[in-house]
C-alpha cells in the first residue's frame, strides 16, 4: 500500500529533536510509533519536518522498486542538508534489512542502518551513534556509521509509551512475519517467517490502550488470518486462532471499534467471517488481496487459490456480511502477463466489485523467484494496463460510495480535515471516510450521519 506519514509533536523542553519519515504499509506505520516512544521516553522530542530535527528516521519499505527510489532520493536530499548543519541520519525498516552496509557505502552521511528485527533497540543504537561520532567543529559527511541488521533474541512485542495525540484509533501487531512466499514478495526475507503473539498480552495490551482514551483497534498482521498460538486454558493446551481473538477484543470494556488486516483469501474461513458478522465491535470491513484474475499468474505467484475460490470467497462473505466491503490489491505486468490474462483479472474486479483497490505494476525484487522469470511484460503494456485497471477502479468506487446517499451510517470521527478545518472527518464501519460540519467536542466520539454526497474516495454528510 502506498503511504507515506510524517510523526510529529513539538517540543522544546528535550536533549536532541528527532523527525520520523515513514514510508510503506501500516505494520511500517506501527514500528514507526514504536519508535517515537521510546524516543519521547528516552527524552527525544519529535518534530514535523528536517529543518527542526537533530535526528532524521526514514522507515523504509522495499516491496517495490518506486518506494526504494524515493528513499535514495532523500538520502541524497539529507546529505546535502547535512553539508550545512549537524544532522543524524539514520534508515530503518525493511529497505535497512535488505541493503544493510550498502547503503552507508552509497551514502557515508548515514549514521545508521537499523533492520526490521532492531528497531525497538533505536534508543541504545543512536547512543552508539553518538559515542561513535562526537561533535568536532565542522561537519564532516563521512561518519563512523553503525549497521545492526540481526535477529534478534526477542521479539519487539511489549508494552510502549502512550503518544495518543488526541486520536482513538491505534494500530497493535498481533503477529510479525509471513510464511507463503508469494513468488513476487521480499517480504518473508525481510520480516522472517510469521511468529504469532500471545493473546494474553495482547489483550493486556489493549486494556491499557483503552485506558489511555483509545476506542478503535486495528489488529496488524502481514498475513493476519495465519495468527495462531498454543496456549494454556483451562488446564488444556489449545490452538488460538484470529476469530477467537477477535471474541476476546470484543469483549473488552472500553472497545469501541476492531478492524483487522491484511487476510490471505486462502486463510479467510467461514468461522471468520461468522465472527465478523456476529461481533458487534468488529467492522464489516475485509482487505483481501487478489493480485491477479488469472489462474495460470496465480500459480506463477504462488497465492495458493484460484480465480473461482476467490470469487466463491467474495460471494459468501458478503452473503454472511451483508454490508460488507471489500478492497484488495492488484499487480499488472507480471511476468508473461498477456492481454487475455490482464482481461481475466478485469473480470473478476467487476463481478467482486471492490469498494477500493490498491493497484500497481509489477516491480523486480532480486532474490524473489519471479525476478528470475522470463519474458518480463515491457513497460509501456504495464503502464497502459494499470491505467485501464485505474480507471475501472474509480468507476467502481464510485458507484459503490453512491449506494449510501441518503442513509444514516455511524462515523466515528477522527479529527478536522486537513484542507478545510472547520469540517470534521471520520470513517464508517466500512472504513468509507466521510467529511461533515460538526463541533470539534464530539471528536473521538461515535456519531450518526447522514450520507448527501459521494465521490470515488470520500463520503460527505450531514450530523444527526
């Protein structure tokens, strides 16, 4: 998913101000806040942008090519600010893990590489940085640089300073890692295999959140509906698996909304979809990527299912979900992509009818097996291909947002929009985002709205 989120909170009462740059999807959003906790606990003070920072974080993702360029892009930025004030500078995340010392070698500005298994170790490795690099005179742009890329003995799964910011939603990793190895992905190279967390702690977990203000919880995993933990009950040993978490998270006090992703379709059971319909703070929402409408891409992929038991999974979800939505992602031009097969996955976008899709071209990861597959799809089909999907896409989204005009949703609203402050934003149960004028009071509170007006990515509505 693309995104990318800046951290930010101004203070002036600390030792050395730090600027956190995330790029990629949510579980990177997740360490990111990870890291700025135990930054402010450390007494670090998180600012908006570089000009401020003493400290600059990049936490990286390298599941395609384009996020990685825009890294280098501003690591080549940042050394040129570096030239002319003292600056940290440090990359994160799953670029870090993959690069490792390369990137120092490309750009010996940066003070440290921290890997997808270190992050929660931030605070004792820019110690060393310090210690490594003390302050003589001018800025020099080679720095003694410190790369920690390692597993690590223990999980990062624990408690963490609150920054709750005002806000309610809050992201919490159930589980790190995956274990298919999709043919395209560097993630299971990157991340490890998958490595479930204990459902006491997490519920542990959640009950301090809840105490802190937070209301909605959104469960990360990078394939969430593997969660699965042996654990002691009753004086038995069982199989814990995501419906009977989310039966636990639903019935603590304090949750208001659980949202869960990202789920494989070929982990997507009937007992979880029951689970999301029977339980009344799960949100009828499903992220479930299809990558692909062709049988023959899908096994290229290794995904692990066909085109019918995706379509035959979206029917009965939704029969069971009456008001659900469903987003997913898709890649164009893999390798020996033809026309007839981009068709096929055409096909199966309108006969699901996805409220949302993130779409992209199909990008070489070395190390995959796909970056050894032949007959790679040339770039121009792949750009025509990902428009047309794009244009579908909108259509689509369009056409679903409409079927709520008129209706009255629940809205749990989040803040002001950014662009125009005197309106309040939110999202439905669908995870819609819908914009409405509203006294900022009821921010953070479950609201009724009604829906008068729909465009392809928001909803606009009027208070109850």
């Amino acid at each position: 998913m693309k995104r990318v989120n800046q951290l930010s909170n101004q203070s002036s009462e600390c030792r050395l101000k730090v600027y956190i740059r995330t790029f990629g999807c949510q579980m990177n959003e997740y360490d990111s806040e990870i890291m700025a906790g135990i930054l402010t606990d450390d007494g670090y003070g998180l600012v908006d942008d570089t000009s401020k920072a003493d400290v600059v974080l990049l936490n990286t993702c390298s599941v395609r090519e384009h996020a990685e360029d825009k890294v280098w892009s501003e690591l080549g930025r940042l050394s040129k600010i570096r030239e002319n004030k003292p600056l940290t500078i440090g990359v994160c995340g799953c670029m870090a893990q993959k690069e490792g010392a390369k990137i120092i070698r490309r750009f010996p500005s940066v003070s440290l590489v921290c890997g997808t298994h270190n992050f929660h170790q931030i605070g004792e490795l820019l110690n060393e940085v310090k210690t490594a690099n003390p302050v003589r005179g001018k800025t020099s742009n080679r720095v003694k640089g410190i790369v920690n890329i390692g597993e690590s003995e223990k999980l990062p799964f624990f408690r963490l300073p609150v920054r709750k910011d005002g806000r309610v939603s809050t992201s919490l990793a159930i589980m790190r890692g995956c274990s298919k190895f999709c043919s395209y992905c560097v993630v299971p190279y990157l991340r490890g295999k998958e490595k479930s967390r204990g459902p006491e702690e997490i519920i542990d977990e959640i009950v301090h959140l809840t105490e802190q203000g937070f209301k909605e919880f959104l469960l990360l995993g990078q394939d969430i509906t593997s969660y699965k933990y042996k654990s002691k009950m009753s004086n038995e040993w069982k199989d814990i698996d995501l419906s009977y978490l989310l039966k636990e998270v639903n019935s603590i006090d304090g949750v208001e909304r659980i949202r869960f992703i990202t789920s494989h379709p070929s982990g997507v059971t009937s007992r979880l979809l029951k689970a999301v319909s029977d339980l009344p703070k799960v949100c009828e929402h499903l992220h479930l990527p299809l990558q692909s409408g062709s049988d023959r891409i899908l096994k290229l992929m290794n995904r692990g299912y066909t085109r019918d038991f995706y379509l035959n999974l979206a029917s009965k979800a939704r029969e069971i979900i009456p008001e659900l939505s469903i987003t997913t992602d898709l890649i164009v031009g893999f390798p020996g992509e033809s026309e007839a097969e981009f068709e096929d996955t055409l096909d199966v976008m309108r006969k699901v009818g996805f409220d949302n899709a993130f779409m992209y071209k199909y990008s070489i990861r070395p190390g995959t097996k796909a970056a050894g597959m032949k007959n790679e799809v040339p770039e121009n089909i792949k750009k025509e291909r990902l428009r047309r999907l794009q244009e579908i896409q909108r259509e689509m989204s369009l056409k679903r947002n409409e079927n709520f005009l008129g209706r009255r949703v629940e809205v749990l609203v989040d803040g002001t929009k950014k662009k125009a402050p005197s309106k309040l934003l939110g999202r439905t149960r669908t995870n819609k985002v819908v914009t409405f004028k509203g006294e900022k009071g009821i921010i953070g509170k479950l609201v009724d709205v009604t829906i008068t007006g729909a465009c392809q990515w928001t909803l606009q509505g009027k208070i109850n």
